[in-house]
C-alpha cells in the first residue's frame, strides 16, 4: 500500500517555557544545531544589553553583534559582519526588529537562525518572511522557518504590556484571514492548504477563548505557541495566507497612509478583524472578537489608536490596494466610501461602548 506524506517545513527544537534561555546552549548542543558553541548573536543596543549582561556567562563562545534597527540596511550590514566568523548559527535576541535582521543576515550567509524573542507583538517571531524598512517603505522579504525557537516566560513577563497583548490581536485575526481565504476558495477557486488553514484557526481559537490575560504564564504559554503555530502554518502554505486577509490589508493601509502616526500590527490586525468578521455578516463572532480584544485591553475603535472615524473609513477603502491579488471581504464587496461609513456606524452600535 503507498503511503503517501509530505515533509512539513518546521524548527527543530520549539522551547517554550519559564527559565528556557539559561538553557540555551544545552538545547543547541543537544540538537546538534550548535556542538562547538560558536554563535553570532544578534541583539539591540538598548533592551538587549541587559539580557546579554545576564546570559553572556552561559554563551562563552559567543560573538555579539549589536543591530542598530529594523532597515534592509541594518540587515546587510549583520550579513557582512558575520560573514567574517566560523559559526554554527546566528540567533536573533530581542523584539521584531532584530529577529527580522537576524533573519535576513542568516538566510545571506548561510547559517541557520535561532529565534529568541523577548515579547510576543506579533506571528513573525516564527515565519519564514522578514519584514524590513527599505528605501520604498517597508519590503517582505521570503527567508528560511528558524531552526529553532526559544520563548523564555520569564524574559516575555518583562517585556512591555503593549508588546505582549499586541500578539493576542495578531492571533486572533488568524480567524478573519481564514475567513477569507474560505471566501476567496468559493469564490475565484483559489486552493486553500487544509493543514495550514487548521494550524493558523485553531492558534486563533486558542487565545480567542482562553479565560487567562498576559499576566498568568498559562495564558502567555498559549499566546506564544499560537504564534509559533502560525509561523509554522505560513511556512507550509507558502506564503503568508493562512495569518493575513482583509485585517492585515487594514492594517497596511493604516501604516501606509499615516506612517508617523500608525499603531502596532497586533493592535491594527485587531481591530481590522472584528470590523472585517462584522462587514462579512458574522455579526456574533465579531462582537465576541471586540470583547475579548477589550479585555486584554486592545483597541476595537480607531478613536482608541488616534484616528478619526474619517480617517479609519479611508483605510478600509484603501486596504485592497495593499495586496493586490489576494481576495479578501473587502474585495468581494467592494464598498463605497458611504457604505464604509454605514457599516462602521453600525459595528459600533454592535459592539456596544
Ligand atoms: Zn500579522
């Protein structure tokens, strides 16, 4: 009998817990990622330089590099720096920014990537896209799953509140962009990937129903793994369809139009998905969606991140000009800008103040 299967791209080793960096080198080691211990770790100047004081000791044959920001630039200049070294592997310690540079820099070299995230802001900690500020605005560039992810508890508890919830509004939008890529599979046939689809809703269904906030490490366990989920889940569908529909193309618009003035992903993606499940008729689901986005404290109205309602109404009309090519809700109705404003008015009346 053939047994047909398929190899699912994924990290060898996903760590996630309390106290999991001290352990760092062993699970390196013991994976044989890194057997001679020679790592080029990147980390910001700033938040990192306390990390690094406190797990240096355990990395004696480390070599740090210090990332300035998030640029296509900054990512070159890791490349070439650590093109110098023998190592075994490059590991990204710290926020979005330096993971994606550490990325970039390891897919250039050829080295595999450690992926060590000090907060949870949003699913790309664990996808095989780095997003970096180039001299056009901001560019997805396709790079290698990490080889390994390590999400230590403790280090996430003391990251700021903001960069810990913002991920819950990240993993949640899974269920919008799921929806539309339901939607666009009935529609213009597009093939949907079951797996990755299962993988992305069901890391949204996690921490959408989970009764626990940021401050309970059961909750931060969930959150953490749902994002590594979806990382995973884009990894096997190929791009990043399974985490990003009309929510995300909201949340392009808003960082395109207002680029000073642009909240986070997590807290765009968000508020884009509660407003996008109340546009496609799933008026419970997104009432549902707004009250656990207020529960942890994210907005559900763009008053809450600084935009008029005028402001937010453009956004949404704009969004599908973000992603030309993907099929969302907002394509599908294609509204108007006074229709736009109606269905707000109405969200709002929906999701109560
Ligand atoms: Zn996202």
């Amino acid at each position: 009998m053939p047994v047909l299967t398929r190899l699912i791209p994924s990290p060898l080793v996903v760590d996630i817990r309390p106290g999991a960096l001290d352990d760092l080198a062993c699970v390196l080691a013991d994976e044989r990622i890194s057997t001679s211990g020679r790592l080029a770790v990147a980390v910001s100047g700033g938040s990192g330089a306390k990390l690094r004081e406190r797990i240096a000791p355990t990395l004696p044959g480390a070599t740090w590099y210090e990332v300035g920001g998030g640029t296509l630039d900054d990512a070159v200049r890791l490349a070439g720096d650590i093109k110098a070294g023998h190592y075994d592997a490059v590991v990204g310690l710290g926020g979005g920014k330096i993971i994606d540079c550490a990325k970039f820099a390891a897919a250039r070299v050829g080295l595999p990537l450690v992926a060590v995230p000090t907060n949870l802001a949003h699913d790309g900690l664990c996808s095989p896209v780095a997003t970096l500020d180039n001299d056009a605005g901001r560019g997805s560039y396709g790079v290698p799953n990490p080889i390994a992810a390590v999400i230590d508890l403790d280090v996430i508890r003391e990251a700021p509140a903001r960069f810990v919830r913002a991920g819950i509004g990240d993993a949640i939008s899974n269920i919008n962009a799921i929806a539309d890529w339901e939607l666009s599979n009935r529609v213009t046939g597009e093939k949907i990937d079951g797996l990755a689809a299962a993988m992305a809703r069901q890391a949204g269904e996690a921490v959408l129903r989970h009764p626990g906030g940021i401050g309970d490490n059961a909750f931060l366990q969930v959150l953490a793994e749902a994002l590594v989920l979806t990382g995973i889940a884009m990894s096997i569908s190929g791009d990043s369809r399974p985490a990003s529909g009309s929510c995300h193309e909201i949340n392009h618009a808003f960082d395109l139009l207002y680029p000073k003035r642009a909240a986070s992903h997590g807290e765009q993606c968000g508020l884009g998905a509660a407003f996008a499940m109340y546009l496609r008729g799933a008026h419970e689901e997104s009432a549902y969606m707004a009250e656990v986005l207020r529960r942890h404290g994210l907005p559900v109205l763009p008053e809450e991140i600084g935009f008029t309602v005028d402001e937010f109404v453009r956004a949404v009309e704009f969004a599908p000009e973000t992603r030309p090519g993907r099929y969302t809700i907002l394509e599908h109705l294609d509204l108007k800008t006074d229709q736009i404003k109606d269905t707000y008015a109405d969200y709002v009346k929906a999701i109560g103040s």
